[in-house]
C-alpha cells in the first residue's frame, strides 16, 4: 500500500466494525474510516492501536456471541 517512510505522519482510524489501522494523514480517508484523534509516526500510531484494540473480533461478531 505504501512505502515505509520514517517522515510520514499517520493518524489511527477505525471503522464501523471497530477494527484499526494506520492511516497517512496526507491522504483521504477511505470511505468508512474515520480518524480516532491520534497522530504521529507509525510506530505511536501502532503501539496506540496495541494498547485499545485487545478484541480483535469485528464488532458484528461480538454481537453475535452476545446474543447467542
């Protein structure tokens, strides 16, 4: 998708399914995205994304066991 690059500053984006990624923040959000307030090069990014996202499950799974 893109190269690594130490200058690039991403942000943390997250989905409707609560699921992460890292995201450059000279770029559009792909549609479905949106940014979660954190920036900065890829590994604060990353260890940010570490730290919140402990149920790797898509939200719609985790309803699922839920309701079962």
């Amino acid at each position: 998708m893109f190269e690594d690059d130490d200058d690039r500053i991403y942000q943390v984006v997250r989905n409707d399914e609560q699921q992460y990624s890292i995201w450059p923040v000279s770029h559009d959000l792909p549609p479905g995205w949106q940014g979660v307030g954190v920036q900065g090069d890829k590994s604060t990014c990353l260890r940010h994304i570490g730290e919140v996202w402990t149920d790797l499950r898509p939200l719609s799974a985790r309803y699922e066991e839920v309701a079962r």
